[in-house]
C-alpha cells in the first residue's frame, strides 16, 4: 500500500510545479507582475489632477469616469475591477506561501530562511490588506472602528473558503500585528535589489504610513525615525536633470520599497496627454527656486503633465521613500510640539529640493503655521504618490475641511469633507458571489 | 416444391434424418425460411374435431388449415399419444396448447413453422434415466482424416472432460444416455455430439478466420461472443479494413465504422479539437481524444508506427457497457486494435501485398485569393494614399513589393510613365501560383508492400511480418518513409493449459519535410529569373538596402526560394517499439488467470538544420553582426549552419493481472467474467536544443546567449536565441476492475463492470474516496420467446445499458501550481513564479454517464439486418472556467464545474439486395450526435469573443457552434450595417465589445451533428466492385469576407468574386452586400461584415468518397496457379462532392484549407502462398 502511495505521487508534468521548498516559494514572492501593486482609486478620486470634459467622458471603463465625479454607482454593473482583485492575488500569493510553509520543517538550519520567507508574507499581505482598508473601508476612527465595516482579511488559500466583513478595527489589529511579527522576524535591515524586497526598513516604513492614517501620530513618528535611522538618505536634486523626461529612476536612492499603482487608471496620461493635467493652483504653489517644479512638471500647452513616477516607471510610484518618512515625522513632531525638529526635518528635506544656494531655512515658525506648512510641502513633495487620498481621509477627521471641486462641460461636482463616498463601493461582482455587505454611499 | 419438401419432412430419407439428428434446429430454420413466403397466406383459425387419432393426423390437419408446417423427426412422435380434440375457430395457438399439453412433448413456432421437440425432462423425469448409462468411445479426426491428438472431449453442462490419444481415440465410461458431447480443439469449431456407444469418426472443421473475427468482439481485456455482449460495439473485419489503401490505420476507419466521425471541418482555429469521436463530444477542456488500444494496452506512441497490414481487426467501444472497463481512460470511447496471430496446426501461411497509389497534383487555386491585377490596383490605392510614405522613409527599411517600388522610382522620376505601366502591368499578370504549382508541388506517389506469414504445430503458434511504405507527399521534398518488423510467438505447455505468447513490434518512420511552401507576400512573384536562375523574393528588407549594405562585408540577403527549397533539411526520425508477453494458465476448464507485460518505447528526434547558404541561417547571421565605429565587423553568430534538435522519448509499461471465468453451468447458465488489477506508467520527456557555427563535420561553436545585441538594422536589441528547453511528464494509473455477465438460456444476460482507477494526477481526496466507473447491461433476445411470432422478423434483441465513464485533463492538479520564469523579466534581477492555479482539493474525474438501447434485428431470408441503437451522454463535472468570488485571489478558475449533453442515434442496415452469380449488397450507415453544453459558469466577455473565439461555451449550445452577427444591409455610403440591441448599428467597436450576448445569432453547430455513409459491393464471379459515398449535414461554417485592414497589410487570402462585387458608388447596397473600400482601413469594419450571417455557410454535403474494383483468383479452380489466393485491386479515393448545400464553391470540409485532399488512385496486389 504504501509502495502504491509512493507510486502515485509522482508530479505529472515537470513545468506544473507545486512549491515545496522555501526557495520555491520564495519565487513566488519574487514576482513583480502580481506583487507591487496598489489600487489607484483613491488617487483617482483625488484632487491633484483634473481632466479635460472630452477626456473624462472619453474614460474606456465606467468607473474611470464616475469615481473622477465621485457618483453613487461608479461600476454600472461591470465586474472584473482590478482594484479589488489585483491586491487579493497578493494576499493569495501570501496566503499560499504561508499556509505552505507550515508544511516544512523549521530546522536550526533553515531558521533564518524560513523566519525571513514568513516575514515577506505577512508584509506583502499587510500592504494589501492596507491598500484596500483606504479604499472600500471608512477613515480609522477610534470611536466607530469596533463597528465600521472594514474589509474581507481572508487568511487561507482555499478558494472554497467563505469571504466575510472584518470590523475596521479587526481590519487595523490584523495589519499591525502582521507587521509587528514581520519586523521581529525579517532578516535584512535593507532592501536589496531596488527596493522590492521587503526589509526591515520597509516594516517600519509602512508600519508609519499605518499609524499615521490611524493617527497615532505618536507612534507614526516613532516608526517614521525607525526607518530613517536605518536608510535616510535624501538626493539632492541638483544633481538631476531638470531637463530629463526620466530624471528619477529606479536606482533612485532615496527608495525604501518598490510599488506602485495599478496600471488600469486613467492617471498615466497625465503623465504625456494633453486634456490631462496637475492642479494649476498646486503647481502654483512650487517657487521659482524649488527644482521640483522642473523635476517633477512638464508644460504640454495648457496642461501641466507630471513627469515620470517616483521610481522612473509610467505608472505612478506609491512605494516608500525617504521623503515622505521625513515629512511624517516632521509631523509628528510638529503635532507633539517638538518644533525644532520639526523645522529641522522640513529644512532638511526642503534644501535637497532647491536650486543650490537659494534656499533659505525656515525658522521660527510654530504651532498650527508650522504644522500647516509641513502639510503643504507634504502635497507638493508627495504629489501623485498616491498618498493624497489616505491624507485627504485623515484630515478631514482632523477639521480640515477640505472640500473637492470637478468642473466639467459647466456642470460642477463636489466632495464635501467626511462625505460617506470617502470610501468606495465594493465591485458587484464580488457582492453578487458573496452576499458581504455593499458601503453606503 | 411445397409438396416435396413437406414430403421430405414427414418421411425424410436415411441421410437426411441423420443430419437433422445432429444439426437439428438451425438446418430446418434455415430451410423454413426459404418456404416461408409461400406459406404466407393461410388462415390461421382452426375448426377440428377429432377422438382418439394419431398425433400426426392432427398436425395434418392444422397444416392444411393454416398453412403452418410441423417439423419433427419421425422418432420424436414415437411417443407421442392418441389425441381427443374439439374445437371451433379458434387461434392456432390456442389449439397447439390444448394438443400438446397432454404430450411428452414440447413445441416452438419459428417462422410460420412448429418445431416438435421431446419436452425438456422434468427432475423426476431426470431421476428415471439417471441410472441408465453407457461406455462411448469414438475417434477425433481433422478434415483430411488425420487424428487430432490432445482434443477436448467433455460431457456437456458437467465437469466431466477427457482428451483424446495418440491415434485421436477417445474413450468415456458410465455416461447418461441423453447426455451430449462437447468436442473442442484449438483452432476447430466446438462440435456437439449426442451420445453412442460408438461415436464412430467425429470430424472436426476448421474454424476459418472469418469466423474468428466476425463473430468475436474484444474489448482489450477479453473477448465476446457479439450474441453474448450487451453494450454497443462496432467491429470491422480484415476484409473491411483492406477495403481502403492507406499509410495510417485510422484512415481505413473512415466512412465504415457507425458513430465514428472525422471531424475535418473544425480545423486548427479551434480549442482542443479532436480529429476523432466516437458519439459526439462530451469534454471541454480534458483530452478529447479515443483511447486507443493495440494488442490489450492503451497506446501512447505514434499510430503511424502502425502498419495497417499487420491489423486483424478494430472493434469500437462505444457505450459505457463496452467501454468503462477503461475506467478512467474511456470517456470518448475506446477503439481496440488487435494485431495478427498465428494459427495452431496450420502449415505456414504467406501473404504478400503491394500496392502504389498515385495522388493527383493538389489544386492549390482553390482557396480564395484576389487577384494579382486587383493587388496591384489596391497597392496603387494605397500608394496615392500616401499609406507607404512612412515605411519608404523609414531607417529599418522594411521590405516594399515590388509594385512599390516601382511606384516609388516613377514618383522620384527613375522611369517613365510608360516603363512603370508596362512593369506594374507584367505583375498584375503574374500568378505566384503558378510557380508555386510548378515547382513545389508534384503528384504524390506512395508504396506499401508488407509480407507476413503465419502458421503454427501442436503446441505453438506464430506469425511475422516486415512491410516497407515510402511516400511522396504532394509537397516537392516532402516525404515519408516506413519499416515495420512484427514477430509473435505463442507456445503452449502441459496439454495446452499454460500458454505463453512474447510479440515484438518495431517500427522506424522517416519523416522528411522539406517542401515549406508558405506563400511568398505577394501575389505576383516570378520564382525563376528570365534566363532560368532562382529568382530573389522581397523578404525583409528593401532590395536596394540590403545589396548595399555592409558594402560586402555582410552575407547574401536575398531570399530566393527555389535556393531555399534545395537547401531544406528539416527531418523527424522515429524509432518504436513494443514488447508484450503474456502468460496464461488455466487452473480449471473454464478458468484462466494471466499475466501480462507491455513495455513500448518511441523515440522521435527532430533535427532541423539551416545550412550556411539558407535564407534562414545568413538573416540570423547578419542580422547579429556587430559593427564597430571604426568599422570592424565581429559576428556574435558565428558563421556555418544552424541546427535545431528536439528529442521527444516516450516509455510506456504496463502490468496486468487477470483472473478470467468463462463457464457454462447446465443447459440454462452461461457465466463470462475477469477480474483483476493493472498499474501502468507513461512518462515522456522532450528537450531541445541548438546549435551555431554547426557544420557537417562535427563543429559547432559556444555563443554568448546572456548578452544583449544591436540588430542591424532595426537597431533594436535581442539576445540570441539559446533554444533549449526539456520537459518531463509522467502519468501513473493504478487501478481494478472487473466485468461479469451471465447468460441465462441463451436469450437473457445480464452484465456489468466497475473499475476503480487512482492516478498521480488527482487530489488526495478523490483518490481516496475512489467511487468506481461502473456499467450495467441487460439484453433479450424476443425472437427466443415461445410466444414471439413474428415470421417476417426471425431475429430481435433488446439491449440496454447505462454506466459511466471517465476522462482526465492532466494539465491541472489538486495542488497550488505555479510556473517559473527564467528569464529576468523583473527587475529584482532574479527568476520568479507566477501562480498558476490555487489549490483543488476537490479536483476529480470528468464522468460521464451513458445510458444506450439497443435494437438487433434480421429480417426473415437474411436479407436485412441491422442494428439502432439510442443514446445520451451525460457528461458531469466536467473542467471548465467558472467565475469565483475575486476576493479568492482569482477571479476565474478551472475546476469541475461543468456539465455537457450529447444524445444520438445510431443505425446500420446491411442489405443482400441481390444474390448468385451476381451479388449487390447495400450497407447504411446513419449517425446522429448532438452535443450540447447544460452547465457553464463562464460567458463570452464579448459578441467578438464568443464569435472568434476557438470554443466558446454557451449553455444550450454545442461546444463548436457557428456565431454570427445579425446582418441589416449596407448603408447607402457602403458601410456594413448590422443589428445592436434591436437597432441597425454601424458602431463598429460597440458591436463588437457589446457584453450581451443576445446580439449574436446562434447560427449551429461547426461538427456534423448527422454523418453516415451508403456503401455498395456488388460481385459477379471473380470480380467484386465497392463504392462508398459519405454524407455529412446540419453543420455550418463562416466562410472568409473582406478584410480591408487585412489585405492593406498585404494579404491576399480573400475570395476575388467578393473583392469585386464590392460597394463602389451609391446605389450599388441595392445589389451587392460587399462593404466598399475605405481608407484608412477600419479592422471593426471589417470584423461587423466578416461576422455577420451573411457569410454563414450550410456545410451540408454527399461525398462519392471512394471505389475499389478487385478480381480474384483461387487456386482451386486453377492448381497450377503458385499461390493459394490472388487479389487483384484497384482502389480511388477523395474522388468528389455530389452535392453540396453551399454554392460558394468550398468544400465544406476544407474550407479554409489551402486544398480539398487530391484525388489519388491505387493499384494493388494480395497472394497467398
């Protein structure tokens, strides 16, 4: 019997492989087509872009179109939305190393190994988990999170399983406990290759960006210094071109972790087309001095493109930088009343990003101007990072009222602050297969 | 004649009682019938009144009331007793039950005919003669006298068995006085005698091979009687499969097997096709395909291996009774192929045959194509248009045709209006055919000869066999090339209980294809130059460039096919072979139990070689070259040829244990039964590889495949191909099965199988839970029923089964899949795996249930018989593409979620329509299979995937349908216009994209549903003529449109009577449906005409497929002939259409093949020596 056992475990067909070593299933955390990637509605719902009406009404998929004017319905019935399902391969892709590795021994041999393998899952399963949380769940408010509806945290690879509604606070205890065991796990301090493994530098970075739209901006700043004691090194952007229509790219050395938006999104235009553009006012705000406007800006008539992504790639770059580390945790210090620090972090950042010689620290300021101009300069560095909708979210929380404005063909639309289509609906497809509660909106 | 042979029956002479003695019922059955039309019209109501008289004078007396004849011998009355009888019009049943209640004796009617037998003794009747025994001696001889030693003598419906001696004598003591003898000898017809104190001289017959075939049906793990199997079974003769001359067995199987469809019309486009079913189709995705057995075991090399000359006969399993023995192998039916043996005590039998069959040139004008004169006039089209200007200007300098070129030089002013008319003039009368026709094809010529002999002694039997077949193919340099060697050998040991058979089969094919005849870009090439050389083709790039470039230092890039055509060496080589030995010892009479072994290894190697002069090898060549500022020359490729190997070796073992009752208890139980246990392991394993620099005497040079280089003169940059790549797969089957059917008095059986199969392709749980494939069977012969009088039908069986079956699509498993990449496409500089599929646990068997009823009837005189049968296939979870929950991870997945239906008909009438000297026989053959799909949880995302797409199921549609868009004229500025949403639409890309799918017109299914054939053979004295003619209807097909886009881009393949008849100025949508020509060119356009019903073709036809005239020779009736038999045949195939529905001029099925199969004629010879 056993003889007939052994006989029949034979795998079929060599290319068909089932991962069974640490090294096989790492492969599959290597894979950069599924992995590194976020939704993009949230950017797409944001207020650092326009489109001309012919181009917002020219949209190839509906929802391109209605989550631009924020409509009740943005998906008219159409399933298949990579939103939902791009960062659910991830969490699968997760699960599938997860539940797998339970199969294999943790010898003294293979304990780095297999402790390092773990962490990358739980990290890549975290950033998914995130990724939606900002999407198709309410802002993190510590009054409500016990009863907001949070989103699915499937933590199995059997496609048989059940999918359910997690609590928006379930959903925030599973991505900071995930990443908590990751960071006491993962072997390497920093990321090899470009940034797309994950290291411990990218636990306490994402760690931050988490707290930080939790605000717990105590520990947002705590995790925020983490990081950049580890890897805090800043470009001076005098030494890039301003002329280049590549002039970051993914050797950049201010990266900490690789990701960025899906590619099914009508923001890549803005990136050449013309009918797409940034925020004149936004771009307004960039001094003269500031080489961000170059480095960062290309005129294409009246529209105002914004050059490549953060990483040099078309499609836009919402990984994790050194800047945006400095910014929060400029924040958070402004936010804890610690304003030399704060200005420090702020200057610092500032005069890496103008012309050599002209920028002027700024000093003095203090309390709420202080803390609103951190919160400027985070839009300008931070443009299309896809970070100004988890801000927009949290801001508003905070009393900044900050209503969005779309003028199309004469017809005006608007977002007013802490309005329920802050959080986007759920695909119909998945709500038709599972029967999970759909968002308000 | 009714007078004498009544006559004959009451007082039949000396002889004649004695053979009826020993033949009793089927002689005077077959005699009845020959009287039986005479004795049609007499009444059957009977007056009598009668006391105390001779049975016989009764009989007398009802015959010539009614018509009936009495058959008995005149020693079965001698008990009969004196019979009082009144009675007034009453039915002759009636009466025969009232006369013969009160007789020892019993009575059947047959044809219009009572049969008086002694009545069957009841157990007191039994116990009365029990003690009244005999000795019996008597002496088994052959047909010449001579004694057969070692025969099987036994006393029938016991256990009782003696073997006769050396002089054939055999001797019985105390044997009941009724009892009979069964007298068998291998090779002999069993004979049943009624016991004597002396036999006297028992002569056996030989049993002929025919017999031995016919009669016979074999399902890889035993064989039938056909009387005795109660599922659905085609079975086709030696002489049947001779009938068609052919390279490959499976084309000798078309248009004679019922049920068994070629499916030529699917053609390459689609998903998983099969070019074969039996029964329609009943999978999705999981292997389409017949099993196919050779001599017991599934076969997993290449069938071309096979020399059809070695075949003894195929029996086609086609319900589940006859196939889920094959477990999970046997879903799309099973076609069994046993090879030739020998034949014990028989002196060595030769048989030559040799044959040439001559194909036809193929017409290779027959697939669609514009015109050169209306190319050339698009090009100029196109060249106004300014469509070229970007690929005139361009620096990688793509090739311009020729046309163009000239229309270049005569816009910069090179030549004269007049030299570029009259030029551009000689293309537009030029036909790249007709090069093609003279210089790539050819009539194809194809040789087969095989010898075989066969023969065997006492204890051993054996037959070899070599054959040689050479083809040439209809494709200049393309050929094929075949040797065979057979040998088997059965030897048998301790009085023939254990035999032992070892057969080798090994075959060697040469696969030469060097005839490439894609077409050459443009329609109006000359391949020869004017003073006889090999012209050169635009390839690639501008002529003009390419002589220029590199000022020398490059190689030759021009392109001339006719060079090329010489140059080709691209040859697969198959080695093959099969060994099988088989043990077999029986432990008592009627119980055997073997072993069997077959090991079958092939090994093909593909070895395609680019020499230094080809095309191919001098592009890659300079296409690498690097050139260095300073104008160095260094090649990345080296210089010298190209060789590409890929190396395919398959080994298939198999083991089979079985355990085999074959026993008759008594008069009334008959019990056929196997059981047993098989494990089988198929593993294949390809790689290939690549070699530069390669030359003939052994050298081959290392290449740098990592880096990346320049190409000239793209100057894009690419990496030389390293070509090497391996695979492995391995299939293992572990599985038990058994089969068992009982007869009960000749007339009920009841049968069943069930098999249990585990593989290592399926989950842990299905295997475990291990619910077997099984079938249930019964039949009933009526005609055997006392009370069945149906004169004009003398033969009719009931048969009816259900069961299922199973089949396997072993590209999934239960398991997490992923796939890895090894080229470093991420940027994290390291291979990587992509998810493939999540785990399956619940991954299983496709199964698929068939229910089948039967009908067997022969009418009375023989004349008719034939067979219907109804059926349904339910195929059950099914692989097939679901939508799931997103939230999973994916968002389709392929599991068993999907259900199918096929139900058919199938009918065969033999019909001996005339005999004597002049005989006409009739065969039909009508099959009906529609396959629909019940269950599918994936829809078409589009109206252009559903219509374009290889397979795209639809519930309630067969699995190959024809789609089409819903056609609603061209608009009055010749735009194609077709329905969206219930309004005429020129929306071209909204049409096409639109997710309802209820703007598609299901138009039916791309297979035949209905398929058949009407085959005639006459024969009159030595000549013997068979001509067959195939029919297919209900089907349909798209034929090709008009693609603008497409013909802009250069293709021609677009049919010219279209191009012509095209929308050209307003007015003319009132008489044609052709688009007119915009530009630029609009591919959704083109798509909305090309979809629409419109070009949906019935693909229903008559095809005369072929005829074989053949004379043959005895020696009998000539002794001083050397051979025993000689046929002579000639043989014509694909000879032509008789009707056709469509009136487009396809072949519905080539329609969109380059050519319909050529027409071939075949002459041939068969001797036995």
């Amino acid at each position: 019997m056993a003889c007939k056992k052994e006989f029949l475990d034979k795998k079929p067909i060599s290319s068909l492989n089932v991962p069974t070593s640490l090294e096989e299933l790492n492969l599959l955390l290597l894979n950069k087509v599924d992995i590194h990637k976020s939704p993009a509605l949230g950017e797409m719902s944001s207020d650092d872009y326009y489109m001309a009406t012919q181009e917002w009404s020219g949209q190839f998929l509906p929802y391109f179109t209605n989550s631009y004017v924020w409509a009740q319905d943005i998906y008219v019935g159409a399933g298949n939305i990579s939103e939902w399902n791009i960062p659910y391969t991830q969490v699968l892709y997760a699960n599938v190393v997860l539940e797998r590795m339970t199969a294999l021994d943790r010898t003294a041999d293979n304990a780095g190994d297999y402790d390092d393998l773990r962490a990358k899952a739980l990290f890549i399963r975290a950033w998914a988990f995130f990724d939606l949380a900002q999407v198709f769940s309410p802002p993190y408010d510590t009054q409500t999170a016990g009863q907001d509806l949070g989103i699915p945290i499937r933590q199995t690879a059997d496609i048989g399983a059940p999918t359910t509604r997690a609590t928006v606070k379930e959903t925030y205890d599973r991505i900071l406990s995930d990443l908590q065991e990751a960071r006491r796990l993962i072997k390497l301090d920093k990321s090899v290759v470009n940034g797309y493994m994950p290291a411990k530098a990218s636990i306490y970075g994402l760690l931050s960006r988490v707290c930080l739209t939790m605000r717990d901006y105590s520990k947002a700043g705590l995790y925020a210094d983490s990081t950049l004691s580890i890897k805090g090194n800043l470009i001076n952007y005098n030494t890039l071109s301003t002329t280049a229509s590549v002039p970051l790219t993914i050797t950049n050395e201010e990266l900490i972790y690789q990701n960025t938006l899906v590619s099914a999104n009508p923001l890549s235009y803005t990136v050449t087309s013309q009918g797409y553009s940034i925020d004149t006012m936004l771009y307004a705000s960039y001094e003269a001095n500031d080489l961000r406007k170059l480095i960062f800006f290309s005129l294409n008539g009246v529209y105002i493109n914004k050059k490549r992504g953060y990483s040099g790639g078309i499609t836009i770059f919402n990984g994790i930088a050194t800047d945006e580390l400095y910014l929060t945790r400029a924040e958070c210090y402004a936010r804890s009343g610690q304003d030399d620090k704060a200005l420090f972090d702020l200057n610092t950042l500032l005069s890496s990003r103008w012309k050599a010689g002209t920028y002027i620290p700024l000093s003095g300021l203090q309390g709420k101007p202080l803390l609103d101009k951190i919160l400027l300069e985070r839009r300008k560095e931070l443009v299309f990072r896809g970070l100004r909708w988890n801000d927009l979210r949290r801001l508003n929380k905070e009393g900044y009222n900050i209503t969005l404005v779309r003028n199309l063909g004469g017809k005006q639309y608007t977002l007013a602050p802490n309005d329920i289509r802050y959080t986007l609906p759920i695909p119909p497809d998945v709500i038709l297969q599972t029967g999970i509660e759909q968002n308000k909106r | 004649m009714y007078n004498f042979y009544t006559k004959k029956l009451w007082a039949p002479p000396r002889t004649i009682s004695k053979i009826l003695l020993i033949m009793r019922l089927s002689t005077i059955i077959l005699m009845t019938v020959i009287m039986q039309v005479s004795a049609h019209s007499f009444a059957q109501k009977i007056t009598l009144s009668e006391t105390n008289v001779p049975l016989s004078r009764v009989l007398s007396e009802i015959r010539s009331q009614s018509g009936y004849d009495f058959l008995f011998t005149k020693s079965v009355l001698k008990d009969a007793r004196m019979v009082s009888i009144t009675v007034k019009n009453e039915e002759l049943g009636e009466v025969l039950r009232k006369i013969f209640d009160k007789q020892p004796l019993a009575y059947t009617i047959e044809d219009k005919s009572v049969v008086i037998k002694g009545k069957v003794p009841s157990f007191l009747n039994w116990l009365e003669s029990a003690f009244a025994t005999m000795d019996v001696r008597g002496r088994v001889v052959d047909e010449k006298g001579q004694p057969l030693v070692g025969a099987t003598v036994r006393i029938k419906g016991t256990n009782r068995v003696t073997r006769t001696g050396e002089s054939g004598v055999f001797t019985l003591t105390g044997v009941l006085e009724n009892a009979v003898l069964e007298i068998s000898y291998l090779g002999y017809k069993v004979s049943e005698w009624k016991v004597m104190k002396d036999m006297g001289i028992v002569t056996l017959e030989v049993l002929t091979a025919e017999l031995e075939q016919v009669d016979v049906v074999s399902t890889g793990y035993q064989t039938l009687p056909k009387e005795r199997a109660t599922g659905s079974f085609v079975q086709i003769d030696n002489t049947l499969l001779n009938r068609r001359i052919s390279t490959n067995l499976l084309d000798r199987l078309e248009g004679i097997a019922s049920g068994l469809s070629f499916n030529r019309n699917t053609g390459s486009s689609l998903t998983n096709p099969s070019t074969l079913s039996v029964r329609g189709r009943s999978t999705i995705y999981a292997n389409p395909n017949p099993l196919i057995v050779v001599d017991n075991f599934p076969f997993n090399g290449d069938l071309s291996a096979i020399n059809p000359n070695d075949i003894a006969s195929v029996t086609i399993l086609k319900d589940a009774a006859a196939a889920s023995i094959w477990g999970a192998l046997s879903g799309n039916g099973v076609i069994v192929v046993t090879t030739k043996r020998g034949r014990v005590n028989t002196a060595p039998q030769v048989e030559v045959t040799a044959n040439l069959t001559i194909g036809e040139q193929p017409d290779i004008y027959y697939a669609p194509r514009l015109s050169s004169a209306s190319y050339v006039g698009i090009e100029q089209f196109l060249f106004d248009k300014g469509y070229f200007n970007a690929r005139i200007t361009s620096t990688a300098r793509p090739v311009l045709s020729p046309v163009v070129e000239l229309l270049v030089q005569r816009r910069s002013g090179q030549i004269s209006a007049a030299d570029s008319a009259a030029m551009i003039g000689k293309y537009a009368r030029t036909d790249t055919r007709d090069d093609l026709s003279r210089y790539f094809y050819r009539s194809s010529a194809n040789q087969q000869y095989n010898i075989n002999v066969s023969g065997g002694g006492t204890n051993q039997k054996y037959y070899f066999s070599t054959g040689f077949d050479r083809n040439l193919t209809n494709v200049e340099r393309n050929n094929f090339s075949r040797i065979s060697v057979n040998g088997s050998n059965t030897f048998y040991f301790m009085q023939k209980k254990l035999e032992w058979t070892t057969a080798l089969n090994y075959a060697r094919n040469l696969i030469e294809n060097n005839g490439n005849t894609s077409s050459f870009n443009y329609p109006y090439l000359n391949l020869k130059n004017e003073d006889g050389s090999n012209a050169s083709v635009p390839s690639l790039y501008r002529k003009s460039y390419i002589d220029t470039l590199g000022k020398g230092r490059l190689l030759d890039w021009n392109f001339r096919p006719l060079d090329d055509l010489a140059q080709n060496d691209n040859t697969t080589r198959r080695l093959e072979y099969r060994i099988n030995t088989q043990v077999k010892y029986q432990i008592i009479d009627g119980l055997d139990v073997s072993l069997q072994y077959q090991y079958n290894e092939g090994n093909s190697l593909l070895r395609l070689y680019n020499a230094p002069e080809k095309f191919y090898t001098r592009d890659y060549i300079n296409r690498f070259t690097q050139i260095s500022s300073s104008g160095v020359y260094t090649r990345p490729v080296p210089l010298g040829g190209i060789l590409a190997n890929t190396n395919n070796l398959l080994m298939a073992s198999n083991l089979r244990g079985q355990l085999s009752l074959n026993k008759q208890f008594g008069k009334l139980h008959a019990v056929n039964a196997i059981i047993g246990a098989e494990a089988r392991e198929v593993n294949e394993n390809m790689t290939s590889n690549r070699l530069y620099g390669y030359t003939e005497a052994g050298g081959a040079v290392g290449i740098n495949y990592q880096s990346s280089f320049t190409l000239i003169p793209t100057n894009i940059t690419g990496m030389i191909e390293a070509g090497i790549s391996q695979l492995n797969k391995s299939n293992r089957f572990v599985s038990r099965f058994a089969n068992a059917s009982y007869t009960y008095a000749g007339k009920y059986i009841l049968s069943g199988s069930a098999r249990k199969d585990e593989s290592n392709v399926f989950g842990a749980a299905t295997n475990q839970k291990g619910i077997p494939l099984w079938s249930l069977g019964a039949s009933w012969e009526l005609s055997k029923e006392h009370f069945y009088q149906l004169a004009w039908l003398p033969y009719l069986r009931l048969r009816l089964t259900t069961g299922y079956q199973g089949n396997v699509d072993n590209t999934l498993s239960p398991q997490v899949t992923v796939s890895t990449s090894q080229t470093l496409l991420t940027v994290a500089g390291s291979p990587f795996s992509t998810l493939v599929s999540p785990p399956n646990p619940a991954l299983r068997w496709e199964k698929i249930n068939m229910k089948n009823i039967g009908l067997d009837f022969r009418l009375s005189g023989d004349r008719v018989q034939g067979t219907i049968e109804y059926f349904t296939k339910h195929g059950r979870d099914l692989i097939g593409m679901s939508v799931v929950d997103p939230t999973t991870g994916v968002a389709t997945f392929k599991g068993n979620t999907a259900n199918m239906k096929v139900r058919g008909l199938d009918l065969t009438l033999n019909s001996l329509n005339l005999s004597g000297n002049f005989s006409w026989s009739s065969i039909l053959l009508f099959s009906l299979a529609k396959d629909r799909v019940t269950k599918y949880l994936l829809n078409p995302s589009s109206v252009s995937s559903a219509i374009t797409t290889g397979m795209s199921p639809i519930q309630g549609n067969p699995l190959y349908s024809v789609y089409a868009l819903k056609w609603a004229g061209l608009s009055d500025t010749g735009n194609p216009q077709v329905m969206l949403n219930g309004e005429v639409s020129t929306n071209y890309s909204g049409i096409l994209n639109a997710a309802d799918l209820s703007n598609i017109k299901y138009m039916g299914p791309a297979n035949p549903p209905v398929f058949g054939s009407i085959r005639n053979d006459f024969s009159f004295r030595k000549w013997s003529l068979s001509v067959n003619v195939t029919y297919k209807f209900g089907h349909y097909f798209r034929e090709s449109g008009l693609g603008y886009g497409n013909i802009f881009g250069g293709s021609t393949a677009y049919s010219e009577a279209q191009f012509s008849a095209r929308w050209k100025t307003s007015g003319d949508e009132a008489i044609t449906d052709v688009p007119g020509i915009v530009y630029p060119a609009n591919s959704n356009r083109d798509n909305v005409y090309n979809f629409s019903d419109l070009l949906i073709q019935k693909g229903d036809h008559i095809r005369l497929q072929d005829i074989n005239l053949g004379y043959d020779l005895m020696r009998g009736e000539n002794s001083r002939l050397p051979f025993k038999s000689l046929r002579l045949y000639t043989y014509i195939n694909n000879i032509g259409i008789l009707w056709k529905a469509n009136q487009v001029g396809l072949d519905p099925d080539y329609f969109f093949a380059a050519y319909p199969n050529p027409r071939t004629y075949a002459i041939g010879v068969r001797a036995g020596f």
